[in-house]
C-alpha cells in the first residue's frame, strides 16, 4: 500500500509539473493576443515592455506581439552574433497573412532593413566561442551601421504602392533598430491595422512569418568590414571559405542560410 502511494505521489508530482508547464506556455502563446502597453512606440529602445517572454531557436530571437486599436507592434532582442549580422547584411523579413493562413501568398510583407545593408560585419561579439573584442567598439560599429539603414520594403499592403519607402513615411509605419550597451540587437516594428485591413475589435487571428534572410553574395565575392579594417572575402560552392581573416566562429553556411518560423496570433480587443 505503500508503494501505490509513493507511486501514485509521484504521478500527482508530475501532473502538477506538467500543468504549471502547460501555463507557462499559455502565458507566452502569441495566440492570446496582448495589449500593447500605453504610449508604445517603435522607436528601438524597448522601454514599454516588461519582457520578450517569447523565444524562436531557428532565428535566435528573443520576441513579443501585441495590438492596441490602430497598430500591431512586434519587438525583438538578438543576443547571437550571426544573426545579428545576418540581420545587417541580409534584412529581416515579416510577413502577416490577415486570414490567418501560413502562406506568404496574399501576405503583407515587410522588409527592413533591406538585403546588402550590413556587408560591414562584424567579428566576435555576443556568441560564446567568438572573438571578444571591445563592447564599446562594437556598440559603436552597430550603431553605424543602423544609421545608414533608412528604407524599408513594402508588398502586399494595397494602400502602398511602393515597393520602397523611407522609415520616415505618411503611413504611420514605423520600423527602427537599435543596440543596447552589450551591443545586442533591438528591434521594433509597428504596422497601422488599417493598412493590414484588420479591426482590433473583431479579435481576428492571424498568421505571421519572421525570417531572418540569408545573406546573398554577387560574383562569388564581396567586401567586408571586420572590425573597423575593409577586407575582401571569397567563397566558392566547394566549402563557401571566407578569407581575409574573417572568424568570430561564424560559418558561411550560416550566414547565408535564411532562418524562418512561422506562428499566429489573436488581436486582443481594445
């Protein structure tokens, strides 16, 4: 009797274990939608937020999505020293389809910043296994590099009809990026329901894909910036080898290897 008591204990253990997991992950499940904190904005600093609660391994960020009754905010934090360079170099797409579908086709697509940004990378940095150099330096060298970044790609918007416009535009878009003193990557993006033809007070779901895009090179070759010195790389489709001393532990593959995830989310009401 004894035993079936000590047995049955643990399975009350493990049931318990298993529906605090279970809530944890409700909390963070962009499908529940959230309110946007008062005052909001997507200026890169992340102040109104408490926390990035959500996690995505493939693309290495850490994430939120939230809505009040004119704009849906997504914000991320990039701790990884490929992706942040792949982000430089070769952009960061969203895509939200309003019918909740997982399919690009008929999606919204934003783009910013646009592939061929950063070809000014970066060694080391955030990864374990890097090259340590200077925070400061590479705080300063990101924050360079950001600057220069002032157009984002539009498709699929139809109020929109160019393919590229300013981060400074009249459609009360907002994109903007960031480093913070550890020379991390923040970055924010708040899109107007309107322009997604979308209405908070009717809780739609939607499906939104985040891709972090492969870096793309042009004659097998090109130019980079490794800290602060300009040296030329190669790679051929033998081992796609850099040269020029670039390291920091960073693979070409990974490098120019989009990283993509795909999840849904609910518009809380207003």
């Amino acid at each position: 009797m004894q035993t079936k008591c000590k047995i049955f204990g643990k399975s009350l253990t493990f049931f318990a274990s298993l529906l605090t997991s279970l809530a944890v992950y409700a909390q963070s499940d962009p499908l529940l939608g959230q309110k946007a904190p008062a005052g909001t904005k997507a200026d890169g600093k992340l102040t109104e937020w408490a926390s990035l609660p959500l996690y995505n391994k493939s693309t290495q960020l850490h994430y939120t999505v939230a809505n009040d009754a004119n704009n849906i905010y997504l914000a991320f934090t990039c701790t990884d020293a490929t992706s942040i360079n792949k982000i430089l170099g070769g952009g960061l797409t969203i895509a939200i389809n309003k019918d909740g579908k997982k399919k690009e086709k008929d999606a919204a697509v934003v783009s910013y910043p646009l592939s061929g940004g950063g070809m000014r990378m970066l060694r080391g940095g955030n990864r374990q296994g890097g090259t340590n150099i200077d925070t400061a330096a590479l705080v300063t060298s990101r924050k360079q590099i950001i600057t220069g970044m002032k157009e984002v790609g539009i498709t699929g918007i139809k109020d929109i009809t160019d393919t590229l416009i300013s981060i400074y535009n009249v459609y009360s878009l907002k994109a903007a990026m960031n480093v913070d003193s550890k020379a991390n990557l923040i970055y924010e993006l708040a899109i107007p329901l309107k322009l997604l033809e979308l209405d908070a007070s009717s809780a739609t779901e939607i499906a939104f894909n985040v891709k972090v895009n492969g870096i793309q090179f042009n004659n097998n070759r090109m130019n980079i910036n490794v800290d602060g010195g300009a040296r030329s790389g190669s790679f051929d489709g033998g081992g796609m080898r850099m040269g020029g001393g670039f390291g920091g532990g960073q693979g070409m593959m990974e490098l120019t290897t989009p990283s993509d995830f795909w999840s849904k989310y609910k518009l809380a009401k207003p």
